[in-house]
C-alpha cells in the first residue's frame, strides 16, 4: 500500500515536471535570450543558455524604442481605467444592492444582457465615435469607452450583498444618509471585492490590443502592445533586442501576479469573463 | 397660548391629526422620491456610458450595415440587405467561418482537458503543490502580442527552437506559419498555451470547490486517483467544465490578436478567422457597412451557439 502510495506521488511528481517545464518554456526562452548577445542568438544549433549575463540588449531596446514612454502610457491608460471602473461599478452596485428605486430588476436585467454584446459590434461606431470626437492619439480616446463595465457592477454587487445587513440598519437609525453609507461602511468592508476588481481589470487593459492598435498611430501614444509588436516588424532588428523588449513588458505583469493573484483568481471565477 | 385660547384647541384637533397625517405622507413620498432619485444618480456613471459606448453603437451597426460607407465612415448609400447577401455569396465569409470553426475545435477541448489535468494534479495534498500552482497560473500574465512574439521566434523554420528540437529527434523542419496546413495549427498550440493559465484557475476553484468528504470517501473505499478524478470528482465538476466551454468557445470565436500579429490570415486565408475578416473590411478596406454586417452577423453566431450549448449540453451538466 505505502509502496503504491508512494510510486502514485512519483508519477505525480513526474507529470508536474513535465508540465511545468513545457508550460515555461517559452517564458524561459525570453528570458535567456535577455542576456544573450545577438551572434549568440543567431548561432546554430541554437544556444540554450547564455554565455554570460549580457545585459547590452536591454540597453539597446532602450535606446532602439521609447520603450519608457510606452510603459507611462500603458500605466496611465490601465491605471485611468481601473480606477474609472471601480468607481462607476461600485456605485452602480450599490445602487443595485441597497437603494430603492422604481426601474430597479428592468435596469438590472438590462445591465446583465450588455455582458452578451461583443466588442466586434461595438468596435467599428465606438472607432468612429472617438474619430469624430478628435480623440484620436490621446488618453481620452484610449480610456473613457471602457470606463464602465456590466462584469465590475455584478462582481461587486455580489461582494456588497453578502455584508451584514445589520450594519446599514444601525447605521440607518443613527441618521446615516445612503452616500455617507456607501463612503464610510461599504467600500472600507469591500475592499477586497474592489482590489480583485482592480487588480484584473489593470491587467485585462495593460494587455489590451486591438483598440490601442486602432486608435493611436503616433509614437508617443503607443502602448507597451503595441510598441512590442512593432519591434517584431523592424526588419533589422536583432531577436534578443526584441526579447529583452518582451521581458521588459511582462515583467510588470508578472509582479502583479506575484502579489495579486489571489485577488486575480477571485475576480476570474467570479462569473463570465469578457476578453 | 394653549391658556390663552382654550376653546380653540378642541375643535381644532382633528384637523391637526390630519394635516400631520398628510404631512407624513408627504414626506414620505419625498423620501421615496429621494431615494429613487439617488439610486439613478448612482447609476449615472455607467447609465450615461453604456449609452454612448454600447447601447448607440448596437443601433449604429445595424444602420451601417444597411448602407455603404465613404473611408471616413460617412454613410453614402441605402442599401438593404444587399450586403449581408453579397458576404453570403462571397466565398470569404464561409471561409473565415469554416477556420474559426476549425480553430475552436483545436483551441477548446485542447485547452480544457490540459486544464484538467493540471488543476487535477495540482490540487493532490503533496508537498511543493503552491509553486505548481503559481507556474501553471503564469501564462495569465501573458498578453497576445508579448505571447506572439515570442512564439514567432520559437515558429522560425531555420533558426527556431521547435525545428532544432524536432531535428534532435530526426524529425524533418516544419513551415509552422508558412505552410497552409500547419499555420492554423500552429497558431492553436500557441493559443493553448496562452490561455492555459486563465482555463487553469477557472477549473482549480472548480476542483477546490468539490466536498471533501466525497472524495475521502471515494478513498476509502479503495478508489484509486484517477478512478476517484473521473467517476466522483468529474461529475461535480461539470458546471465548471460547462461555463469555461462557453466561454472559451467565445473566446475562440473573438480571437485576433496573435492572428493579426504572427500571420495576418495567411497563408492563403488559412489562418482567417473572423474577426479578422472584420478587421480587414473595416480599417484596412475601410467599409465600414460591410464590416458592420460581418460584426452583427458573427454576433448572431455566437449567440446562437451559446443557445445550442445550454439547450444540449446543460442537460448532461451535474448540479448539486
């Protein structure tokens, strides 16, 4: 029994490996490469390792593109949407949650069936909106269509509805009025509804593609996406130039999800998902 | 002045009663009125945003898809249907529907059943099972054109890492973007890959979320593991399975980025799927009427799709 017992961990173990190995891979790959100098990355048979920590590719991404300039910009974008959301969602949800008005299951249920439009639909009226708004090349135009969400209002609905009750009664007979509720008692108890709120939908925006590929054309609006994919296209550039690049963007997002994946993970299971 | 005007306060005392009564219910109904008033305010912000961004351009689609479009999207003739059956007659639009189909079919179960067994073995009580856990949950930091780049480079057909490591074992070099028959292949195992992390979590709180005692139980009776995963904890897993389905077929059916970026819907239209068919239309072709009818006509796929999924597969869903 222990001798089947422990052969069963054995193949577990065995399998895992295996699996995290493939998984990594190509994360592994990049970040070789980061320090690999550019005759080492065109050598055959390929090199797996790098000789030494070369770290000229980093500066020449650096010097190659204003790779500086894309993360501001993608941090400003992801960070006006994430704050924009959270806010609009929450007093949405609050509205949704604890407040009394005529409309309310209609609004609700109208609410629920936006989640079923696609972005494709949207995307070609939403360009020529922001078009003829002259928003085009500009924070504005990269932020304010997606300062709302239906998937932020149900997600913190779901949080507000499971506070004690309690709390707003009491609340209510010290003369509490709904805004210094929602301010001083709700959001402080749903923090943690809000920073999953938050921390996915930072990482949803900072990877976000084709809308910044439409709406921005100069240089010093692009995004980190965008930018990294146009290094892909510069026909001279080295591939470890373009690696170091990569790594240089995922590194934020893996941070991230180093220190936020438990919040990450409640947010992604807590219902449907828009991509 | 209760002393001073004795007489007066007797008659007048039902008239009070109901003047406070109908005071009370005036405030009342402005309280009521408050209240409904403050829950619009609340739900101003999005109210007003979904309008602009969501609720207008539905009604903008369907109008653009009746009409033809100058480059700058100005509407310049009515056309009718005419080009939802001009996208039925042509062959391009039941070819990009035929990859997307095809690239779901590549993508979904593939992504699902590796999901499964990661999530599956991860969740065994054993030692170290955190940092597979956080490996397997990775690729979430993943964004399509980091995912596509990189692939790209691993795709290469002379100086690439798969080529290199299929010559290791005798294998002749493969045209992975190149060739028609692999690139769509090509670019699911990367798709795969990219969503791992995303179908991981999903099913990990699955798993996480199956009653422990059924499982022990299960043990005791002298299941092994796999018996155990596929006849107990499988069945209470298949609202989990069910929801990442739908999901990851609409997913599939959106896809565009690593299309755009690793084969532009080459070679030959083999990698064209139909978003890309839209992108094409509208912002390279710049007609925005045709685009728009390929955007409302993909919309009612999905949606129909979804539709067959609840009517037939929700059946064999386990709810408990």
């Amino acid at each position: 029994m222990s001798m089947r017992k422990s052969l069963n961990k054995a193949v577990i173990y065995g399998i895992l490996a295996v699996l995290a190995a493939l998984m990594m891979y190509p994360l592994i790959f990049t970040f070789m490469s980061v320090f690999m100098t550019a005759p080492e990355m065109n050598q055959y048979p390929p090199k797996l390792f790098p000789s030494s920590l070369y770290l000229g590719g980093l500066q020449s991404v650096l010097e190659l593109i204003p790779l500086d300039r894309f993360v501001i910009n993608s941090f400003v974008m992801s960070g006006i949407i994430m704050i924009g959301q959270v806010i609009t969602a929450a007093m949405a949800a609050y509205a949704f949650s604890y407040i009394q008005f005529p409309g309310k299951n209609a609004w609700f249920a109208i609410f629920l069936s936006t989640m079923m439009i696609p972005w494709e639909v949207t995307i070609i009226p939403n360009y020529l909106t922001i078009k003829s708004w002259g928003w085009m090349d500009s924070y504005q135009g990269l932020t304010v269509p997606f300062l709302a969400s239906a998937f932020g209002v149900f997600l913190l609905r779901q949080f507000f509805l499971q506070l004690p009750k309690e709390l707003f009664e009491a609340a209510k007979i010290d003369g509490c009025g709904h805004i210094r509720h929602f301010i001083t008692i709700v959001l402080p108890l749903a923090r943690p509804g809000l920073a999953s709120l938050g921390v996915y939908v930072f990482l949803t925006n900072w990877n976000m593609y084709l809308w910044p590929l439409l709406i921005t054309n100069s240089v010093e609006m692009r995004t980190v996406q965008i930018g990294i994919s146009m290094l892909q296209f510069e026909e001279y550039t080295a591939w470890n130039i373009v690696l170091c690049g990569v790594a240089l963007v995922l590194l934020p997002s893996l941070l991230l999800l180093v220190f936020g994946l438990r919040q990450l993970a409640r947010g992604i299971t807590a219902g449907a998902v828009k991509g | 002045m209760d002393a001073q005007h004795p007489e007066l306060k007797l008659p007048a005392a039902p008239a009070v009663v109901q003047e406070t009564q109908t005071a009370h219910k005036d405030k009342l109904r402005a309280r009521r009125w408050k209240e409904g008033a403050l829950g619009y305010l609340f739900l101003a912000p999005c109210l007003v945003l979904f309008t602009i961004f969501l609720f207008y351009p539905l009604v903008k689609s369907v109008y653009l898809s009746f009409h033809l479009t100058d480059p700058r999207g100005e509407v310049a003739a009515f056309v009718g249907l005419e080009n939802y059956i001009n996208l039925a007659a042509s062959g391009q639009m039941w070819n990009s529907l035929k990859v997307t189909l095809l690239f779901a079919l590549y993508t979904v179960p593939a992504g699902i059943v590796l999901g499964l067994i990661m999530a599956g073995l991860t969740h065994a009580k054993l030692k170290g099972m955190k940092i597979f856990q956080f490996i397997f949950s990775v690729p979430l930091a993943l964004s399509v054109s980091t995912a596509s780049v990189i692939w790209v480079m691993l795709f290469h057909p002379s100086m690439g890492m798969f080529n290199y490591f299929l010559s290791k074992i005798g294998a002749g070099p493969i045209q992975w973007l190149t060739d028609p028959s692999w690139a769509l292949i090509s670019i699911s195992l990367m798709t795969v890959w990219m969503q791992s992390g995303f179908n991981y979590i999903v099913l990990l709180s699955g798993i996480q979320g199956v009653p422990e005692d059924i499982v022990e139980s299960a043990k005791i009776d002298g299941a092994g593991p796999i018996r155990t995963f596929v006849q107990i904890v499988f069945p209470l897993l298949t609202p989990t399975v069910f929801f990442l389905s739908v999901v990851s077929i609409i997913h599939a059916f959106q896809s565009f980025g690593q299309i755009h970026l690793m084969t532009k819907g080459g070679p030959a239209g083999s990698t064209e799927v139909f978003v890309y068919s839209i992108y094409k239309e509208a912002f390279i072709n710049y007609q925005f009427g045709t685009g728009s009818a390929l955007a409302l006509t993909l919309f009612a796929i999905i949606m129909i799709l979804t539709f067959i999924q609840f009517a037939v597969l929700e059946k064999k869903v386990h709810y408990q």
